[in-house]
C-alpha cells in the first residue's frame, strides 16, 4: 500500500510548516499518474496523525488531471491510463507536462484567528 508511504511524507511535510502549531486541514494535489487512491490515502492518514500535531486533521484531496505533449507531432493530449499515448497520432513518446505532482499546497492551523498558510509553490513529496 504505496499510499502509507506517502501519508507520512504528507505528515512530515505538514508537522514542518506547523512548527508546532496544531493542524486543522492539510491540502494537497495529488497528480492523476501517480495513482493514489484518495480514499486509501486518507485511511492511511487517519492511522498516522494520532498523537501528533495533525491528529484529527483533515486532509482535502486534490486530484490533477494528467497531460502530456507529443514529441513527434507536438499534440497535447490528457492522459487517462498507462501505456501514455498521444491521442492525435498515436505515438508513445509523450512528455508528461502534468499528473506526476504530489504536492502540500496548503495547511490551515489551529489559530486565533484562523489562518490559511500557502506553502509557497508547494512542497513536493
Ligand atoms: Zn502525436
């Protein structure tokens, strides 16, 4: 179950911007190729954020649909399942422009008030 591993990349990512402070919600994009389960990720989550600071947070998924260009007739074309293929030509030689991210793109803390802090460009995972 690949998602365990990423929930607790998710939580470190999240216990380091908290810098203590209890967390509310994490945010995250989760990018279409990386094929997460969101409901296994957030099982996965809930087994890991007892005891610490995100224990009770909620973690709101964003999925990223995936895109790629054609190397050889420049198509952009979404990508929906593996083999990638360019859905113009046909060609497998695909640069995948997007769904590969898995990102903490924001943490909402437990302050007074409450606060929404970006997590720059977001952190990889
Ligand atoms: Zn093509």
């Amino acid at each position: 179950m690949h998602e365990l591993s990423i929930a607790q990349a998710i939580l470190d990512v999240a216990s380091h911007h908290a810098r203590g402070r209890r967390v509310a919600k994490v945010e995250v994009r989760v990018g279409h190729l990386r094929q997460v389960v969101p409901d296994s990720l957030d099982f996965a989550f809930s087994l890991l954020t007892p005891d610490t600071a995100l224990e009770g947070c909620r973690l709101e998924i964003t999925p990223v649909p995936a895109v790629g260009r054609c190397r050889a007739c420049g198509a952009e074309s979404p990508l929906e399942c593996f083999p990638l293929s360019c859905l113009r030509c046909g060609g497998f030689d695909v640069h995948v422009l997007a769904g590969e991210e898995l990102l903490v793109d924001a943490l909402e803390l437990e302050e007074e008030p409450l606060t929404n802090e970006r997590v720059g460009h977001g952190s990889h995972v």
